[in-house]
C-alpha cells in the first residue's frame, strides 16, 4: 500500500533548495499593512509636481540669468523640458550664477525627477528584494509552528480554532494547490505555501522539520494516508492530526504515523442523528466545538494545590487527565489522583474573565 502510493505521488525532491527569490511565487509571508497601487501612483505623481514647481520657481528668481525666460510660465516650460531631459534650448542660463545654480540644484533635481517617472520599475525592484529578505530571515526564525495541509472546509476550521485559541497567525503556514484558497489563507493574514503537500520538498519548505503540530485535512482519503506518512518520515516528533472521509481508512493513517485521526463522516453522521432525537446534545456539541463563544474544551496544567486531589472536586468540569502523553477519561482508575506534571482536560467558559493557559 505504502509503496503503490509513494510510486503514485513522487517527486524529486528539488523546491527546498532553491534560494529564496526563486520562491517569491510559492510562498507568501502577509505583510502587515497593504497599501493600494493607486495611492502609490498618486504620492508619486504628487512628488513630481512638487520637484516641477520647485524647479520652475528657483528659475524664476532667477529669471535675469537666463535668456528668453519672463514670466512664471515660462519658468515652468522651462522646468518641465530640463527635467524631462528634452532640453529644446530656447530658454538657456547665460550667467555664471544661473549655471551654478543649476549645477548644484536642478541636476540633482533632474535626476530624481527621472527616477520618480521610472519609480514603478524600481519599486517592484525594491519590493522583491524586500520580500526575499524576509522570506529569508523567516526560513531561518520559523520554529514551533503549526502546518495545516489543506485549506478547504476542515482546514478553514482547524485554522479558526488555533486562531481562537491565542495561536498567532504568523506561526501557522498553510499548504495547498489552489492558489484562490491561499489568497483567502493569505487574507487572513497566514502564511501560505503553494505545491502538493504529497512532495517531501513542499513540506520541507514549509518548515515540517521544526514544526510543533501537522495538520492533515485534504479533500482525498489517499493523498491524506501518503502526506502522513511523509510527514512522519521526514519529522519524527510533530504531532500529527490526520482527517479522512471513511473510517475503514482510519487505521492506515495511524499506521502511518498520526497520532489522532479524525473521521469526518461518521463524527458529522452521528451529530446529524443525534439532532433528530435529542437536539439540546447537538446544540452543546457544536457550542464546544466552537472556540470562540460558549464553552470549549480546554487544556492545562495542574497546579501545585491540585496535585493528590480527585479531579471530580475540582472547581473545573474535568473531563479527563493526560499524563505522559496518555488521556485518562474521568472515570478511569488512573485518575482517581492528579499527579506531578498532569495536564487536565477541562470545560473553559468564554463568556467569562480570560484564562491564561500554560
């Protein structure tokens, strides 16, 4: 099975090791205020202006000085020809101090007027450098982040919820193959990274190897069974969360390496059928599953005041306990006694006064 899927997906690794502005297209980092090309276009036309009238007015001081220049308009004519380079040569300095005066201020002048009228070129210049930059500095600095492999219905949710969990937007990167999905992902402020998540160079550009959690959520139960496998291969010690369509296919996702599958039919099934026969239960359910509003499921360790107690006293709806790794429901023996370094599994209300997680 594993050897028919890789034979299906395989690529020669090669993306991750092209240099940084080779990626420009392939990955997007959000920047953080984004101003309209119209604005740009006006602040430069604007700056022109002003050089034009600066120009025209320092020769109309000095109008004595050159030869065929009387009045304001033809400062300006003479402006617009000098710092255009047209230079008709009608209107000329002919004394020494109008010729300094130009050597020293309308050259300099001239010469960034010309570079305001070629200002679009050099702006989309300046603006890959600037995007490889910091494409660079983020391939180096991106540590603990959370990778999201699909951007449809199941990872829109997942990002929400990291989202509404205090997890920043520049620590989670989205994959996918749309490029309209990864312009709504980079919308949102997310960075995104365009090319097949099935291709170990893609999640290695991503950053897979110093990720802290992958999330698996694409649209085919195959293609999500061989991003797992990669992804476990490639970084043994992410956390894994793989979603599939059918529950026979749960095991070979954990076969290859999730740690938590979610089935997506049989969990929607269930709550459909449960809101035909008890609909208050389906009404909580999505209350919990929404971080947002209500209440949720929340996480966090215990206390030192907590440890030896039952968790049943406690002053939180404990639902379970994890310790070293393993979830322990509430009516388990192992947890009758909250121990050193347990982390429980609680209803956080988030209506009330903000709770600081560890």
């Amino acid at each position: 099975m594993r050897d028919s899927l890789r034979n299906r997906f395989r690529v020669d690794p090669e993306m991750d090791s092209l240099p940084p502005h080779a990626l420009l297209s392939i990955v997007r980092i959000p920047d953080t205020v984004a101003q309209s090309p119209w604005w740009l276009i006006a602040r430069r036309f604007f700056y022109a202006l002003i050089l034009l009238f600066a120009t025209a007015g320092i020769a109309y001081w000095d109008r004595a000085g050159y030869s065929g220049l009387y009045t304001f308009v033809d400062a300006t004519y003479y402006a617009a020809v000098s710092l255009s380079t047209t230079g008709y040569g009608d209107i000329a300095p002919i004394s020494q101090h109008a010729r300094l005066i130009n050597i020293l201020v309308i050259t300099p002048m001239r010469i960034v007027f010309l570079i305001l009228l070629v200002g679009t070129t050099l702006s989309v210049l300046t603006e890959e450098s600037r995007k490889t930059l910091q494409l660079r500095r983020w391939r180096k600095h991106l540590r603990n982040h959370t990778i999201v492999v699909g951007y449809g219905t199941k990872g829109r949710s997942a990002i929400a919820a990291l989202l509404a969990d205090g997890v920043s937007p520049s620590q989670i990167v989205v994959i996918d193959v749309d490029r309209d999905m990864l312009d709504h992902a980079s919308a949102q402020g997310l960075v995104t990274v365009q090319g097949s998540a099935t291709r170990s160079d893609v999640l290695k550009l991503a950053g897979v190897t110093r990720a802290r959690a992958v999330v698996v959520a694409p649209n085919q139960d195959d293609a999500a069974v061989l991003i797992t496998l990669s992804v476990r291969e490639i970084a043994p010690s992410a956390t894994i969360v793989a979603s599939v369509r059918e529950s026979d296919n749960s095991h070979l996702l954990r076969q290859s390496g999730a740690d938590s599958v979610v089935v997506s039919s049989e969990t929607a099934g269930r709550l459909m059928g449960l809101a035909t026969v008890t609909p208050s239960v389906t009404e909580m359910m999505e209350d919990l599953l929404s971080p947002d509003e209500g209440f949720s499921i929340a996480e966090r360790l215990v206390v030192e005041e907590e440890v030896g107690a039952n968790p049943r006293v406690l002053e939180d709806v404990v639902l379970g306990v994890v310790r070293s790794g393993e979830l322990y429901r509430i009516d388990a023996a192992e947890a009758e006694a909250i121990e050193p370094g347990d982390r429980i599994l609680y209803v956080r209300s988030n209506t009330g006064p903000e709770e600081i997680l560890s």
